[in-house]
C-alpha cells in the first residue's frame, strides 16, 4: 500500500459502521474535520 503525503486528500473507502450499513469517506467530504478510530483486536 503506498503512503499518503502530509496535507494531501485521503483515498475514498467504504466500511461498515457498527450498524453493518456501509458509510465513505467521499460522504464526509464538505465537513471541516473528520476523526477516524481503527479499533485492533475486536470483534
């Protein structure tokens, strides 16, 4: 997987929230900060 450069945009991706409905980044796109938590380990 290649890096992402400081202050560049990030690549769209989809996952699943904690309901299972799939959500993107590109859904995000126009708010100001976006905080995203990769939790390791659970199931």
């Amino acid at each position: 997987m290649s890096k992402v450069q400081v202050n560049a945009e990030a690549p769209d991706f989809v996952l699943n929230d904690f309901d299972g409905k799939e959500i993107s980044l590109s859904k995000f796109k126009n708010i100001k900060n976006v905080l995203l938590v990769f939790n390791r380990g659970f199931f």
